[in-house]
C-alpha cells in the first residue's frame, strides 16, 4: 500500500510553533515529538512492505498555519495514496490521558478502529471519533487517519511515549494496526 505520512502543524517563519506545548505540565512539544516520531512510523511501515512518502511541512517558511493546508493536499491528492496517516499529539488539562484516532469515510474508520486497538494496549483508550471538520480528514482524496498518539500535557503519558525505544514500540504497534 502507498501511504503518505504526515506531521501535524509546523515551525512558522516567526519561530513560532503550531502545535500544542506540554513541557511545562512535564510532558513534550507536540510538533518535535510527532517530527521525531514520524521516522519510527515510517520504517515501521516500510517494514510491514507499504511504501512511505513522510509529508512534512517546510520550517520557518509559512507565516500563518493557513498555509499548512494547501502544502499538504496538493502533495496528497496528486500522489495516488491508498491512505494518509497523520500524526499529532492531544493538549489538555495534565489531567487528560489516553489515545484516540480520528476518521471522516468508512474505510478511515475501518484503519482507526485496528489502530485505536493497537495503542489502548499501552495508553487509556478513548476511542475512534468520527470528524469531518479537519482538512486533513475530509480533504484527501484517500481514506485518512488523524493520530492522536497520547496527551503531551500529561506527563504520565509522556512517560510511556519519551526515548527511542518506546517510540519504536508504538511504531511498531501503529504499522500492526495499518496491516
């Protein structure tokens, strides 16, 4: 299968990031943890035989996060994927836990369920949420996800995702749920 995976939000020209920050809850910046992440996912992929084209956008280039939305889908919708997979972490109060996957079609929900299955293994389960008001989601010509892999305001979370080996571990875990 030809997946194109993506990091969610970017690092504006100002410096500024997009993401979600949880380091001063003792958790991680959403944006660098997902960059970093999106290696493991990827070789995972690859590993389980899906070809992997990793879409992230371009730092200290775009000046307002508007422009994240056209840089994603033109590369998407021209590429001729089978599916898109895009990774963030969820923001809350420290107290908010788990992991839930995000879909808008039929066969994205098909993916979220097996994904969702994957990582309650290793974080509180929240569940498959159904959303059509992400670009991302309901903009792609192929089925996509939207991975909410933990909340990187709590810092118990982060503990379970921080370091190469456990982001191996869920790697692996979201390549198993993929197929």
């Amino acid at each position: 299968m030809k997946i194109a995976l993506t990091v969610g939000h970017s690092i504006l020209k100002n410096g500024n990031t997009t993401s979600a920050d949880g380091k001063r809850y003792g958790g991680c910046n959403e944006y660098k943890w997902c960059k970093s992440f999106s290696k493991q996912v990827a070789s995972a992929l690859k590993k389980n035989g899906h070809t992997v084209k990793k879409i992230v956008c371009p730092e200290k280039k775009f000046t307002s996060s508007k422009q994240e939305k056209p840089y994603k889908l033109n590369q998407i919708n021209s590429g001729n994927y089978d599916l898109v997979i895009e990774l963030h972490l969820n923001s809350a109060a420290p107290s908010a836990k788990g992991t839930e996957v995000l879909y808008t079609s039929s066969a994205g929900k098909k993916y979220a369920k097996k994904v969702q299955k994957q990582l309650s293994a290793v974080f509180h389960d929240r569940g498959i949420k159904r959303r059509d008001d992400l670009y991302i989601l309901n903009g792609t010509k192929p089925p996509a996800i939207l991975i909410e892999t933990f909340f990187c305001t709590n810092k118990n979370d982060y503990k379970k995702a921080k370091g190469v080996l456990n982001r191996q571990k869920l790697a692996r875990r979201i390549a198993k749920g993929i197929g």
